[in-house]
C-alpha cells in the first residue's frame, strides 16, 4: 500500500492511483490528521524490516490499528524546512 502524511499533517492513502485524504475511522467526518492523540509517528525500525529485509512503514492509528506501507512519504518535513529558513 501507498501512504503519505501531507504538507497539512493529514494521511493520504493511494486509491486507484490517486492520493486520498483519509478520514477518522473514529470519528464521523474528521480528518485522519497527526494532531490526534492516537496518530502515531511513521516507523521504519521494526523487527519485520530487520529480520525479512523488508521496507515496510508502520504508522498507529485510533482504535488500536496500524498501517503497513511498502511506500511512505512524510512531507511534514519538507514544509517545516521550508518554513524555517
């Protein structure tokens, strides 16, 4: 699966070839967004990457979830480069 986290903090995930704003599955009509308590940070470290040689992102969402993404972009860090100079 195909993932981001957008310049805005909100997840997008690849439906059909596009890039899709999630919404919550917690909520009705909120976005999926990294300022929720239960948005965890993109992880690359985990036992499944080190054992199989797999480049597999984790990311925790609500209700106790996690999303395996074989490609991830986080563009969080692109934005507050660019913000900071």
């Amino acid at each position: 699966m195909k993932g981001k986290i957008n310049e805005k903090g909100m997840l997008c995930i690849e439906r059909t070839g596009v890039m899709i704003e999630m919404s919550c599955p917690g909520s009705d009509g909120c976005e999926c967004m990294h300022f929720c308590p239960h948005f965890g940070e993109p992880d690359t470290s985990s036992l499944m990457n080190r054992v199989e040689g797999l480049h597999i992102t984790q990311l925790q969402i609500c209700q106790n979830r996690t999303l395996l993404f074989t490609e991830f972009t986080d563009e969080r860090k692109k934005n507050l480069a660019s913000d900071s100079e």
